[in-house]
C-alpha cells in the first residue's frame, strides 16, 4: 500500500497547492488536508477534514485515518491574518506541540515532515557568510516569527528523541516566490517603490514554489532524515532585485525603516515584522550542499530564476541580468 500523508494548514494556498501536488503522485495513497476553516479552491483527490491541531482531537484523527507521515505546514509568519500576535503563537507553537503529542503517541505515524524557515538564522551584521545547518543565529530570537520557529524546533528534536523510530525531516527554506504566493515578501515587492536600509544592499535567496511543492514531496516518498537548508542557487543584492523589477529604491535611515514601514504597511496592506526588516537590513545566505548531497534535491529554479518568474506575474518585464552573485548556494 502507498503512504496515507496528512497535510496540516490546508486552508493556506501553499499547504492546498502541496496536498493536491502529492495526492497526484502513485506512490501517495491518500492525503487528508486539516486546518480549522475549508480551504478555498479545488482539492482535487485530497480528503479534508476540520480539525484544529491546537485540540488533541488531532490524535483521533491520525488514528482513524491510519496515518504513517505527517507534513507539517501549519506554522505562520505573520500575526495580520490570525488574530494579533498571541494567537499566532499559539497556533504556531501550542499546535506544533499538540500536532507531536498526537503524533508520538500514535504507532502508525513513521515519518515526519516539518516546513521551517531559514528565519531560524536570523539576520545580523555578525553572520557568517553562508549557514550551514549545525550553525544557529548569533543572537536567539525574543520575539516574532523567529522565535516560534525556534521554538518549534526544539519540539521536533525533542519528539525525535522520544519517537527515534520515526524518521524526522527538517526543512529550513529560503522565502518563498512564485506566481501565486501571496507572503510577506512578495507584499514586499509589489510595492511600487521599495525601500531600502540606507548604506545596506541585503543578500537574498529564493525558493521557487514549485520546488517547495518537489523538496515536500520528495522529502515525503525518500528515507531521509535530518535538517536541510532549501534554496535556490545563487544570491540576489536587493538593489538588483529592485532593479529587475524596473522600480526605484527609497533609501532611508535605519531609524526611518520601522515608521516607512508602518506608513506602507497601513496605506498597502505589506506587513513587515522585525525579523523581515533584519532581513531587509543585513540579509541572509544558507549553504545547501547538504541539500544536494544528502538529501538528494535539486531545485528546478535558481534564486534568480524563481523572482524573475515572480516579476512577470506582475506584469513587469523583469530582465534576468547578469548571473546571480555567489555561485552555488
């Protein structure tokens, strides 16, 4: 029999478009999508059910479906459209830590798929120039987005420790572009003049989505186990990305970013958090040869490749210019 997969965070664009992309592959048997609200959209051959994992109903669920591998997608960056930060930690954090409970105490569960973020990191001027997985941020995270994540690995090491029978696998990506992600970068980026840390010019790297959709389902249907940094090749300058994107850069002060900010996020609806406005400041870049080399992953797209492709569903002609900075990433 094939892998009965649960999705969770179905009601989000990308947990939809995942669960439709694996419950097309043959060796998928069945995928159920959970989240709290339907998604909108069509499903496909995907099976939903309401369920809140921040409710140990969760564990019922797991156990009636016969689930052996859960992909974990429910964890969200930004408190805007869940309710102020206090709900958005708690469905971060307090529903990965049900979603694990429900999932050690289940025998049928034998693989675990989490989507993390390379936000673990962090962003500050004493980076290293690439991040390897054994590295961790320079200064843990207080707060925020980050802080969840963080959090929220230490829970799957954890549960890792207590299940080792259980293959866990770890995947920190690059933010995420594409034609139909709707994020706090791509928010970032339809702005109609972008603005920029003055004396900064960021590092940046991309996943395409649909190599989020691949390294998820490849990560589901391969023996692999561990934590892997996922990117596309290469590094972008922001003052390029803006540049191919045919816009004009609004330099500011580092004290003016957080008020600019607050101004474009009221007027336009583009939430920008702190860790993204580190991120705007010092940028980031993740080293992926364990990605290639032990995972065995490929992304079809560059980090070049996945905004310019990002750029054109904006209707912009974006040039793909010279050859993104760095190499391989």
């Amino acid at each position: 029999m094939g892998r009965v997969v649960l999705v969770t965070g179905i009601s989000r664009d990308i947990g939809r478009r995942f669960a439709r992309f694996a419950a097309a592959d043959p060796s998928i048997d069945r995928v159920i999508g959970v989240d709290v609200v339907p998604p909108r959209g069509d499903l496909g051959n995907v099976s939903f059910v309401r369920a809140d994992i921040r409710n140990p109903v969760i564990a019922k669920v797991i156990a009636r479906e016969d689930v052996d591998t859960v992909v974990h997608m429910s964890v969200i960056a930004t408190p805007g459209g869940s309710g102020g930060r206090n709900a958005m930690k708690e469905i971060n954090v307090i529903g990965s830590m049900q979603l694990l409970a429900a999932c050690q105490r289940a025998a049928s569960v034998k693989h675990l798929v989490v989507k993390s973020s390379t936000t673990v990191y962090g962003a500050s001027s004493r980076d290293p120039a690439m991040f390897t997985e054994d590295m961790g941020p320079k200064k843990l995270p207080r707060a925020g987005y980050s802080r969840d994540v963080h959090e929220i690995e230490g829970y799957v090491r954890g549960f890792a420790r207590r299940r080792p029978d259980v293959r866990v696998t770890t995947l920190r990506c690059a933010n995420v572009m594409g034609p139909h992600v709707v994020s706090p970068m791509s928010a970032f980026f339809r702005l109609p003049t972008i603005p920029m840390v003055l004396g900064y010019d960021p590092r940046l790297q991309f996943l395409h989505e649909q190599d989020l959709n691949a390294v998820l389902r490849h990560s589901v249907v391969n023996d692999v186990e561990g934590t892997f940094n996922i990117a596309g090749d290469g590094v972008l300058m922001l003052s390029q990305a803006i540049r191919r994107l045919g816009k004009l850069p609004l330099p500011v002060p580092g004290f003016a970013v957080a008020p600019v900010g607050s101004v474009l996020r009221s007027r336009l609806r583009a939430e920008f958090s702190p860790e993204q406005l580190s991120l705007l400041t010092y940028g980031r870049g993740v080293d992926t040869t364990r990605m290639r080399d032990m995972l065995g992953f490929y992304p079809t797209y560059t980090t070049g490749e996945a905004f310019a492709d990002f750029g054109r569903s904006l209707g912009l002609g974006t040039s793909p210019g010279p050859a993104p900075v760095g190499g391989m990433a």
